[in-house]
C-alpha cells in the first residue's frame, strides 16, 4: 500500500497538500487536485477510513462535508 509521501512525489506536491485534498480542510488548485486524484488512484492510496472502500467523495467533489464549512 501506498503511502501520502508516495502520493504526493507522483503528484509532484507536499505530502500536506495531500492531507488538504483528502481530509477537504484548505482549497487545493484545481490542477494540484487533479494530479493528487491520480496519483491516489495510480497508487492505489487508502486511508485508514477507505481501507475497504473507494476514494472519499470529498476528493471527488472538493467540498467537505463537516458542520461549519
């Protein structure tokens, strides 16, 4: 399995900027989120939540879904 340091070197960004894209918590550049979303998918990235499912649509969509944002 991947890790987020793995990811964000194929993604050519800081391994926060992964954490942003997935966790939803700062706006990513859209062309900066693209390429975390393929090297996620190129990876075969999980996080501890998703270890049994697809990415988090909050990658899909770049919103989050938490009270208050």
């Amino acid at each position: 399995m991947a890790s987020i340091r793995e990811v964000a070197k194929r993604a050519g960004v800081s391994p926060a900027t992964v954490s942003r894209v997935i966790n939803g918590t700062a706006r990513v550049d859209e062309e900066k989120r693209e390429r975390v979303e393929k090297a996620i998918e190129e990876t075969g990235f999980r996080t501890k939540r998703t270890c049994k499912g697809a990415i988090p649509e909050i990658i899909k969509d770049n919103r989050s879904h938490r009270a208050g944002y």
